[in-house]
C-alpha cells in the first residue's frame, strides 16, 4: 500500500509516520478490502490540529474522516476512529458485494471543473451562457455495480456519485440522494 503523508506548513516527524502506517494497517486488516493507497494530511488551525484522511480500497470504495484535537497524535486518532466506525457499519455489506471481487475497480480518467456562481442580485442578463471555469482537476469515475456506487456514495457522504455501470456495458450512470431521502439513480438507455 502506498502512503503519502504530510502537513500543511508543519514538519511531520518520522514517529508520527509510523504511527499512522501502523494505525491504518491494523484498521484496515480488519475488514474485507485490500487497501491500495492513503493521503493523510496535517495541518494547524489556531491550537487545534486538524488530520485529513481518505484511504482508498481495492473494491472501490473511499474511506474518508477528518479529525481535530489539541495535539497531533489526537487528531489523527479521532480521524481513525471515524473511518473505522464508517468500515465497521458497512461490513457486512462490504463482504457480500465484494468477496468474488479479484481485481481492483477499474478507474477511467474525467476532467473536472469548479464553476463560478453567477450574482443573485444582478438582475441583467448575461453576455454570455459559457460559465467562467475557476478551476481544473483530474478525477476518477470507478466502473460499479449500482449497490456498490449506493455504499460508497453514503461512505463519502457524498449527495452524488457519477460511475461507469459494470452490468451494462460500461454506461455512465449516476446515483443520488433524493430530498425524500430515498436514493436516484439515472441510468441513461439507448433505444
């Protein structure tokens, strides 16, 4: 498993690092899910410190938990403790879905934008219908099953997951939650 770990304007000792390698490794051994890698990310917010958190599992899934504490140690803690609850909660679920799973998800390359909101109170219309693009990242859309994009869409408590259909030749669907708290899924069909 590759770790990456680091902190935002603060030096991460070699004892700390460990810490969190064993830590995770222990979590994660536990549950069904070979762990392909984590980003574990410190940093300091007034006398708090703040860990971020995401690991991602070879099913598919994205642990994820941010965790706070007034020394270093704590806050990671606290963020391990979360994404134990959250693996702890999905079990059995994970079990069932993917104990035949033998190779990991596969991930396809997206672009992805963050748009600019538009003035509510301006009430003239627009040059233009192009939004202004503020940034640009690369992300990933996993091929899943829908039961599986359902889990990891609440493990990230996410209110949307847009993946690629393993039982219907890689389509593009998109699963959501819903105002009634049910959950959406649009799977787009060619007739």
């Amino acid at each position: 498993m590759q770790y990456q770990i680091s902190g935002k304007q603060i030096d991460i000792g070699e004892a700390l690092q460990t810490h969190v390698r064993t830590e995770i490794d222990a979590m994660i051994a536990k549950y069904p899910g070979r762990p392909t890698d984590a980003l574990v990310v410190f940093s300091k917010d007034g006398h708090e410190f703040i860990c971020e958190s995401v690991v991602h599992l070879s099913t598919g899934l994205t642990v994820q938990a941010r965790g706070r504490g007034t020394e270093i140690y704590g806050s990671f803690d606290s963020a391990a403790e979360k994404m134990d609850k959250q693996l702890r909660r999905y079990k059995r679920r994970l079990k069932d879905h993917h104990k035949d799973r033998s190779q990991p998800v596969e991930l396809s390359g997206a672009s992805s934008y963050i748009l600019a909101a538009s003035d509510s109170e301006e009430m003239d219309e627009p040059d233009s219908l192009a939004p202004m693009i503020i940034a640009e990242m690369e992300t990933k859309i996993p091929r899943l099953s829908v039961g599986e994009a359902v889990m990891q869409m609440e493990l990230a408590g996410a209110p949307v997951l847009v993946f690629r259909n393993e039982k219907q030749s890689a389509e593009v669907n998109i699963v959501y939650r819903r105002e009634d708290g049910n959950i959406g899924w649009i799977d787009p069909k060619t007739v």
